[in-house]
C-alpha cells in the first residue's frame, strides 16, 4: 500500500463514481481503475461494489477507510515537521478566497501553512472573485483564490480546477417533476425567479453571460452573499438557482433537485489561484504556493506547481480538495 493508492481510495469513496473520481485526483479514470485494483489484489479482497450507476463501499473498504485517512494525515505532518524545522519564514500574508470554491479547502491549507511556519502572522479576507482581483491587484492581498476568468488581464494565475453548473430547485418544483432527463432548456427558466450571488462573485456573471448567449431575460429575485442562504431560499421555494456542480452535493442541498442546464461555450467554473509570489521566492506568499503544489502533487513535493503561471492546467488533489 503506498499514499498515492489511500488518496484514490479517498477519491473514490467520497465521489462513488470512477470518472469523477479520477477527474478530481487528477489522473485518467484507467490509472485510477488500475491503482484501486491493484490494491484490492494486494489486500486480497474488493474494496468497491461496482454497478452501472453507483459505487459503494464494501465492508473490506470501510474498514481501510480510516487507515488511509490517517496515513495521509500522518505522511502531512511528517513533511510539515521537516519543513518547520529546516526554514524559518517570518513575516505577513494576506490571502483571500471566495466562499465554497469546491476545489480547494482553503481553511486547510492555512492550517497546513500555519502548522509550518508558525512565525507567519496570516490574514484571510472572503469576498467575491470579482472584489479579490482588484484586492490582489492593488497589492492588498498576496495570494487569491478566485471563480472567474472575468478581470484577470495579465495578473499571474494558475487554474485549480473546472466544473459544470447545474440548476438548483425546491422538491415540489414543476421542473423537478417533469424534467425525467433531469435536463432542462434554458428557455424553461426564463421566467422563473432567480435566487443567486452579488454581482461581484463569479458564478453571477457566468450565470448572466449565460441568458445573455441565449437572448433571454432572467429576473433575480434574491441576491445573497452565502451559499447556506442561497440553498435555504431555494428549498423554502423563494425561487431557483443555478450552481456550480459541488454545491448541489452539499449536505445542505439534500431536499433540493439538481437539473443540468445545456451547456454554454466558453462559459465554465473555474477556480485559479492569482499571485505575483511566483517572482518572489522568499517571501511568506511563496511559501504558501509552494505548499499548494505539494497538496496538487504530492508526489513531486520540491517542484512547482505548474510550469507557468498562465498554463492553465487543470491538477486536482483529494489532499485538499473541498467537498463542503
């Protein structure tokens, strides 16, 4: 058994599904297929009842569960320890993120980077990605974490991730009776109350280019600054929204109905990660990136995280990834 193997264990378990699964750890769906059975050959026993539709754990692969969880957290602190003792980084950072990215826990990674370097004094601001761009430009903020393609000019930036949006409505719902292909036109929505994000966060503005592609109109009825609202409002039938992929795998979002909307061109999530640290390779900023590209790689823990800061590759890594 090695860490790469418990991080696909981890992935598998928690999207119960292969090709997401190998989406999220960054690996194709073949490699990740082959790793798991390699594993449940090594272990003499299956880990994953497999159907067309779902993928479960078996009572073998709950039992493993907890042992992968703590050989990742145990190979984590190793590293950090060796970290904290070989580099002394003082100073501030000023990090900022918009709520609910869904592809990087952001409270963890600060806890991560504190755990390192504890003489760091860090300041976390949330706000909407259209706000943090302007922060990070300004030279308020070192590092951001950001939902948008929207702004970013030449600022240095990295994509994290992408990820589809669905639309979000109540149980009782019209559309979530009479929608069995669980897809719904964009013209069906036209005249439906909206309930979604201030202009400044960037699953607004892709929702408006959105209708704007289509030569439709929306109304939005509800304007919210937090997910948990956005959900809360939609269940008690105040309107309907449409969402990044993971929101509607929130907990929150039990009661609610995900519908997918047809897809637009050139309109998708997109979670980056802007800094000009990269040019900076002592300062606090620089110490946090490198840390991010551990937990997207962690089997390259010295090299960096992309080949450059306009690559726009797409790496995932269950280490930190978000699925609150």
């Amino acid at each position: 058994m090695d860490l790469r193997q418990m991080e696909y264990l981890l992935a598998v378990a928690e999207e119960r599904n292969f090709t997401r699964a190998a989406e999220f750890a960054g690996i194709s769906q073949s490699g990740l297929s082959a790793a798991i059975r390699s594993l449940e050959e090594e272990l003499g026993a299956p880990l994953f009842d497999r159907t067309t539709r779902r993928v479960e754990l078996t009572e073998a692969g709950r039992a493993l569960l907890p042992h992968a969880r703590q050989m990742l957290g145990q190979a984590a602190e190793a590293r950090d320890a060796v970290v904290k003792a070989s580099r002394e980084v003082t100073g501030s950072l000023r990090i900022g993120a918009e709520q609910c990215l869904g592809f990087v826990d952001v409270a963890a990674l600060l806890e991560r980077f504190h755990r390192r370097h504890p003489g760091v004094e860090t300041h976390f601001t949330q706000a909407g990605s259209h706000d943090l761009i302007g922060m990070t430009r300004s030279g308020d903020l070192d590092v951001a974490f950001v939902a948008t393609t929207r702004h970013l000019g030449a600022l240095p930036h990295r994509t994290v991730g992408h990820e589809s949006l669905v639309l979000l409505v109540s149980a009782d719902h019209p559309l979530a009776a009479g929608s069995s292909a669980g897809e719904v036109p964009w013209r069906a929505v036209e005249n439906e109350d909206f309930i979604d994000f201030a202009p400044s966060w960037g699953v607004r503005a892709l929702n408006d280019e959105a209708f704007d592609s289509q030569g439709l109109h929306r109304h939005v009825r509800c304007t919210v600054n937090d997910v948990h609202t956005l959900l809360d409002l939609v269940r008690r039938g105040l309107g309907v929204a449409i969402v990044p992929r993971h929101v509607a795998a929130k907990p929150q979002a039990a009661q609610l109905r995900a519908l997918t909307v047809p897809a637009v061109t050139g309109l998708e999530w997109t979670v980056s990660v802007v800094s000009s640290a990269w040019d900076r390779g002592e300062a606090p900023a620089a110490h946090l990136l490198e840390l991010l590209a551990d937990l997207v790689n962690p089997a390259a823990v010295t090299s960096p995280m992309l080949a450059s800061p306009h690559d726009n590759v797409d790496q995932t890594d269950t280490s930190i990834l978000a699925r609150s």
